[in-house]
C-alpha cells in the first residue's frame, strides 16, 4: 500500500490559531458573505431606530429592516437564509421592535415559504424575487395590523398609515435588491469543497 505521510503543517501543529482552521479560499468568502450580510443587517437596524422612523409616508413609518431579511432568505435559499432571517429576527425580538415576536415568526416562516414557492414555480429574475419580497412584506403588514387592532393597540381608522408603511417598506426592498444580491454572490452558496 501507498502510504503518505503528514507533515506537521497538515496535522495541524505548529500553525498559528488561525491557521488550525485549514478554511480554504471558498469558505473564507462564505464566511465574508454572512458577515458582510449581518453587518448590513445592523446598519440597517440602526438608521431604521435613529433615522427612518421619523420618515413618514401616508402617515406611516416604513420599516426598512423585514424587506432586508425577506430578500436575504428570498436570495440565499430556504435553508440558509431562513435561519438568517432567524437569528437576525430574534436580535431584533431582543431589541425591542413592536410585536418583535410576531414579526420574528411572519418573517421567518414567510421568508421559508417564498423562498421555496419561488424556487419551484418562478425562474430567477428581479420581478419574481421582488414580488415575493413584496408579497412578504404585505403579509408581514397585514398580519402585525391585524394583531394590533385583535389586541387593541391600533385603530381600524390607522389602516392608511398601515398601507403607507408598506409601500415605504417595498420602495425600500427594491431600493436594497441589488446590494443584497451583491453581497449575497460572495463566496458561492456551497461550505463543502
């Protein structure tokens, strides 16, 4: 038998810490990919509590952050994605969004699911994904107004702010489709090699 020996760099010792990753080129881009997409997400959570919440269309304020995490789990996959809009949608549960429980299940479950209607029955293109995104956004919407007026916290009178909110949240979904996309073709979507 043809037996090869290891060297230490290969075995892992006397590397840096670093180094004992062995990530190749790839997944050192993936790895960028998700970090760059987590950053978008803070700096988009960050102008929406300090800037964007004093914007007001139709006397609703849009909110720019689920458009962001619909159109990462619309782009990235189900799988990936979804657990994206997961973990970004229980930071910004923990971060005191209004109804931030209710928006971190619509979002997460609503992203899973157009994200897979969109890969079985759409091509991809910039009207399917931005329609689902849409799509998404109205649901996400309607569902956070209907609870609000269930629980008391909203007025039927307010459904003009709601839908003002809306169109301000897809103006801005569209707005940020292709720094998404861009940052979301980093690296590929594969870790394995």
């Amino acid at each position: 038998m043809n037996k090869r020996v290891l060297t230490k760099l290969e075995q892992g010792e006397e590397t840096t810490l670093l180094g004992k990753l062995l990530l190749t080129r790839r997944q050192r881009q993936v790895v960028l990919k998700w970090l760059l997409l987590s950053a978008g997400y803070l700096l988009l959570q960050v102008l929406q509590d300090v800037v964007f919440s004093r914007v007001r269309i139709l006397g609703g304020c849009p909110d720019l952050v689920p458009g962001y995490l619909l159109l990462v789990c619309l782009l990235q996959g189900p799988g990936s994605g979804g657990l994206f809009a997961l973990c970004a949608g229980v930071f910004r549960c923990l971060s005191g969004a209004v109804l931030g429980p209710v928006s971190l299940v619509i979002l997460t479950f609503s992203g899973i699911l157009l994200s897979i209607f969109r890969r079985a029955c759409l091509r991809r293109q910039f009207w399917a994904e931005l329609l689902c995104c849409w799509l998404g956004l109205a649901i996400h919407q309607g569902l956070l107004f209907g609870l609000g007026l269930f629980l008391g916290s909203t007025a039927p009178e307010r459904w003009v702010a709601c839908l003002g909110g809306t169109l301000g949240a897809c103006l801005a979904a569209a707005l940020l489709y292709l720094p998404v996309k861009a940052m979301g073709s980093i690296g590929g979507s594969q870790w394995n090699e």
